[in-house]
C-alpha cells in the first residue's frame, strides 16, 4: 500500500511541474491570467541587454485592464507620474493581448489619437503573479529587453 502512495504522488509531482506555464512561475495561481494582467505596474527592474535602465523607468507606471472577449484588453502607460501638467509628458494607450498559447503577450501603443501610427511590441512571459510580472523580448535579434512590473496589491 505504501509503495502505491509513493507512486501515486511522484506521479502527481511529475505532471503539476510539467504543466507549469511560465519559466519563473508561479507554481499554481487561483486568479486566471487576464485578472493577474489587470492593475497598475511599476518598473521594478528593466535591462537592456546587460545595461541596467531601471533609473529612467522610476516615474513610469502601466494599466493594464481585463476584457474576456478580446483575450486582452486596453494599456495606459504614464511615462512621467510627476508631471505637473498635461503637456509634462502625455499618456500613451493602446490594446493588449496574449499570443502563442498564452505564454506571449502583445502590446500595441498608438502615437496619436487618430491610431495612424503604432508600435508592436510582442513579449515573452518569464513570470506572471498576482503581483509580479516579468517579461523579456529580443529587439533586432541582437538585445534582449526585459522588464520586472510590480503591482500592489492594497
């Protein structure tokens, strides 16, 4: 009988940890991967290639929010939360998706209001918690950007 125990929970070891999603984790999550998306990050930590560029991120936040239909959702990214006035630095939006069997994530920024011009940018997910989302993505095959997102939960 014990022996049957042991097999059952290597059994069970070995699929839970072969299903896990994301390189980093979690392990488990009772959120789903649209509600863990949604909320206010701040950079915690960014690098391009191996340059720290966390400094020039510290006034920088990103709303992400969570609509089931589109398997995203709407972004806002604040580039400056100090500003003083609306012309300090404007607010960019745009749209959100996961891709790839939703191990990938797309951000599409708009640069104008009119949505002529955008920036795509496709992301691999290293780490998608409730509070902590990590990211990274190769720019022209040569650098790899990553980004550390903290969220608060309070």
């Amino acid at each position: 009988m014990k022996r049957h125990i042991w097999i059952l929970l290597f059994a069970m070891t070995a699929l839970l940890t072969g299903c896990m999603k994301y390189e980093d984790g979690p392990f488990m999550s009772l959120y789903s991967k649209g509600m863990r998306v949604s909320g206010t990050w701040y950079f915690q930590n960014v690098r391009w290639g191996a340059h720290d560029s966390t400094s020039a991120y510290v006034y920088q936040q990103i709303q992400f929010s969570w609509v089931k239909s589109m398997d995203g959702g709407v972004v806002i990214w604040n580039h400056n939360t100090q500003a003083t006035s609306a012309d300090d630095y404007p607010l960019q939006g745009g749209i959100w998706r996961f891709i790839s069997n939703r191990d990938s994530f797309e951000m599409v920024l708009y640069k104008n209001l009119l949505r002529t011009d955008s920036l795509v940018m496709k992301w691999k997910i290293k780490r998608l918690a409730y509070t902590e989302f990590w990211m990274e993505r190769n720019v022209k095959d040569t650098t790899t950007n990553q980004w550390a997102l903290i969220k608060y939960a309070y």
